[in-house]
C-alpha cells in the first residue's frame, strides 16, 4: 500500500506459505485495535503495525509536555498523516488506534495495503472539510462517499464505515468491498506472523510485526556483516511503549540458535561502527546521539535477538534541542 513495500524493505527480509487463521483475543499485538482486529487485516499480511493513540494520549510523558512526541508519532505514518490533513480529524481527541497491515508484493509489484483507523468521528463534518482541501477529492460510489487523497504522489481512497471506523486501501474498489465486507472474516496469516503478533504484552504504544519476505532477504544481503545470518531471519517485531519514559524492543527472529548469535555478533559490530563515527566528528549533536547509542543494549534469548533502549524524556529533550 502506498508504495509500501519500499517502506518496510528497510525493516528487513521470508514469509512462510502456510496459513492459519487468527484471533484477536489470542494475539496481543492486535489488542490495542479492537476485539474484531483479526477481522480487519490483509489475508496472507507480510506486516501489521498497530498505533495505540489512545494510550499514547494518556501516557505520563504527555502529561509532561510529551504532545510533540505523539504528534511526531502519527505524522512519522504518512498515510495516518494524510487522512489527518484531509478530514481535519484531531489525533488526541478523535483517534483511538490506527491499525495499518500489508502485502509488500515482491518482484511482482502487486504490493497493497490496509489502514483501518478507529475512534470517534463526524463522517459529514469530515467529507465538508476534505472538499475544500486542495488534491482531494470526493467521490460518489453508490450510497458510499469516498475520499480520494495521494500518499507519497500515489493515490489512496478513505470512506468512513461508521462513526467509529475509517477504511483506507489503494483503490476505490478495494475501499467499498471492506466497508462491505471487512469485519466478518479472521484474516488467514502465516504461521510465523501469528506466532510474533503472540510475542506482546498487549499495552504496548506501538507494535509492529514483520513477515521477513525473500525480496527483504535479498536487501539484507548486500550488507557484508548481515550476509550470513540474514538468510535465516523469520520475523521482526518491534515494540514501542511510552509511560514516564520511551522504551522500545526491536526482536528479530531467526531459524536456529548458531544464525541467532551469529546475527548478534553482526549486530553488536555494526553498533561499535556507528560509535566510532559518532566520536569521530565530536559534534554537540553527535556527543548527544554517542550517549544515546550507549543506551543500545543488544541481547538474545529463545525469541531471537533483541536491540533495546530506554530514554527519559530529558534524554530525548536533550538531542532535539541540539542542531
């Protein structure tokens, strides 16, 4: 979905062909999208990511001053940002979560998407704000009015299914079958996808589970120090939790335990790298980040290997303010 899988290429790469189907209720990365959550996913999905707007409203750092932070949040989806510009929707007092899930498409260019936005909207009030704004558009499709906007020069078409859910896919067609059909169906994912939207705890602000596809494989080969190990990534996950602090757990999953120290080792030798450089030009901005990096910590267990870091908000406070 909107040119998706050059986004998520830079992620990383093997999705396995058999599929089962899903329930929300048994996979806490979903939770934060609704109890129907597994209803509301690509069959087959390469990736799904889940923003949990409404706990990032809440979270102790935005009490803070930490708004920014969960501006920068949203605005870093371009298409969460593009429905926000295009409706006037407000992020902390309309959006509860944004549930995005895809099919990169590999060589064959068939990559499509999904993007189901929740909360509590004026459908009306919405498609008055779209037509005013400039390269939007509103079309008629039977009794559906669907908002045509671009993400990143390509189009995307929104309708509203109520006033609590939003849909938005890559064509007008697409956007009407889910208002029609979206909601009644698990969605059938591969084996490993399920088994990382398992690895959550569910209260998460932001979680992502990633399919390693044979195209992403490819990619991560070219790099030297990942050219081993990378062959036998299965899955990346990532998770972002926001409370007084930020902390977030990026887990990549391997086939055997040998490719799962093997890519610890890569990783481990790419941080000492972006180290060195960073004190290689002793910069206010690269001091800061240097200090930052220390708070990397690169481990493994049976889930694969995890890169961490947990920053305070006067740690983030610090390197925005540096130029």
């Amino acid at each position: 979905m909107f040119r998706v899988r050059k986004t998520w290429l830079a992620l990383v790469a093997l999705a396995l062909a058999w599929t089962a189907p899903v329930g929300a209720a048994s996979l806490p990365g979903l939770r934060a999208a609704g109890a129907d959550a597994d209803k509301w996913i690509l069959n087959k999905a390469d990736f799904v990511l889940v923003v949990n707007v409404k706990q990032l409203a809440a979270a102790e750092l935005m009490k803070k001053g930490g708004i920014d932070l969960l501006d920068g949040v949203i605005k870093s989806q371009p298409q969460a940002r593009a429905i926000v510009e295009a409706t006037g929707l407000q992020p902390f007092k309309d959006i509860d979560s944004i549930l995005i899930s895809g099919v990169l498409g590999g060589k064959s260019g068939d990559a499509r998407g999904l993007l189901v936005v929740r909360g509590r909207f004026d459908p009306a009030n919405a498609l008055a704000v779209a037509r005013k704004k400039k390269d939007v558009e509103v079309i008629k499709e039977g009794t559906v009015h669907v908002i045509k906007l671009k993400i990143r020069d390509q189009p995307a078409y929104a309708a509203f299914l109520n006033k609590s859910t939003l849909v938005v896919t890559e064509s007008k067609e697409s956007t009407v079958a889910w208002l029609k059909n979206g909601g009644k169906q698990s969605a059938q994912l591969s084996a490993s996808l399920s088994k990382a939207l398992g690895y959550f705890k569910g209260t998460e602000s932001l979680t992502l589970a990633l399919g390693v596809t044979a195209g992403m494989k490819e990619q991560i080969s070219k790099v030297p120090q990942l050219a081993v190990a990378g062959r036998k990534l299965q899955t990346v996950t990532a998770s972002l939790t926001v409370t007084d602090t930020v902390a977030l757990d990026v887990v990549a999953s391997t086939s055997d335990k040998k490719s799962t120290q093997q890519l610890q080792t890569a990783l481990t030798g790419l941080k000492g790298v972006a180290e060195v450089m960073l004190q290689a030009d002793e910069t206010a901005f690269n001091k800061k980040a240097s200090e930052l990096l220390d708070q990397v910590k690169i481990s493994s267990d049976e889930k694969g290997v995890h890169i961490t870091c947990k920053l305070t908000k006067g740690q983030i406070d610090g390197l925005t303010r540096v130029r």
